[in-house]
C-alpha cells in the first residue's frame, strides 16, 4: 500500500490542562494520544494509529473506513 492508497484519518489535537496537548481521531473511538508539543501528540498519534489497526487486524475486526473529511479551526468575536 502506498501513501496514496492509505487511508487518511482526521484527528482532533487539544490543549491538555497540564500545558501538554491530546489528540484523538473521531473515526477511531479509544485510539488517544498525548504529546509535550502539538508536532509531538500528531506524531505519538500516528503511532497510535498504526498500532490500533494492527490490533483490529490481529483481531479479525474491521477496519473502520474514514468518514471525518476536515476539521475548521474559528475564531468567533466576544460578543
């Protein structure tokens, strides 16, 4: 499988209460990631990724397709 063919996951990166940053992919309920940094928590995200798929591989489950196409960061006004 090439990059072209991999699936694309979306994931949501927050901002932790302790300064740190958790990440989280809507299409993959449990599979959660924290980093110091938010290049960090994309990163042990994409280890999470790989290695939730595995299992659900190793575990004849299926594989849920991507369904999360974008994600809009909006700065609303104070009213």
């Amino acid at each position: 499988m090439t990059d072209t063919d991999a699936p694309s996951y979306l994931i949501v990166i927050e901002r932790a209460e302790d300064g740190g940053y958790g990440a989280w992919a809507p299409d993959l309920p449990g599979c959660v990631a924290l980093g110091d940094t938010i290049e960090d928590a994309e990163h042990q995200m994409r280890e999470a990724i790989a290695f939730h798929l595995e299992g659900l591989r190793d575990q004849g489950e299926p594989v849920p397709a991507p369904t999360a196409v974008a994600a809009v960061m909006m700065t609303i006004p104070a009213a």
